[in-house]
C-alpha cells in the first residue's frame, strides 16, 4: 500500500512541478531563438481536452453501467 502511495504521490508533484515550470515559460507561440529557450514541456491545451474526453467517456459509462 505504500508502494501505491508513493507512486501517486510521486506522479502527482511530477505534473505539479512541470505545470509550475511551464506557467514560468512563454505560453504563446515562439519563433526562431526564443522557440528553444522559453518552450513550454508539456501542450496544456491538448492535455485539457484530452482529460475533458476521457472525464466524459467515463460519465457516460458510469451511467451506462449504473442504469442496468
């Protein structure tokens, strides 16, 4: 059970620090040198959607799966 905890744990404060790495970097579009130097890790618009899709699917199942 620790085990399952600490990797929990460790996933979440690996997407709080890289959320908090990127709100320090540039969120718009960069072109030539600054593209390198202020590049943002992870695409937060597409994350947002993707979690968005995944969160209804699972509404929608769970209401499927509740309603027999």
């Amino acid at each position: 059970m620790q085990t399952f905890f600490g990797m929990i744990l460790g996933a979440l404060l690996l997407a709080g620090s890289v959320y908090v790495y990127d709100s320090m970097q540039t969120s718009s579009v960069a072109n030539g040198e600054v593209a390198i130097t202020n590049r943002t890790i992870v695409n937060w618009d597409v994350a947002k959607a993707d979690w968005d899709a995944l969160r209804d699917r699972a509404h929608k199942d769970w209401v499927r799966i509740s309603s027999k």
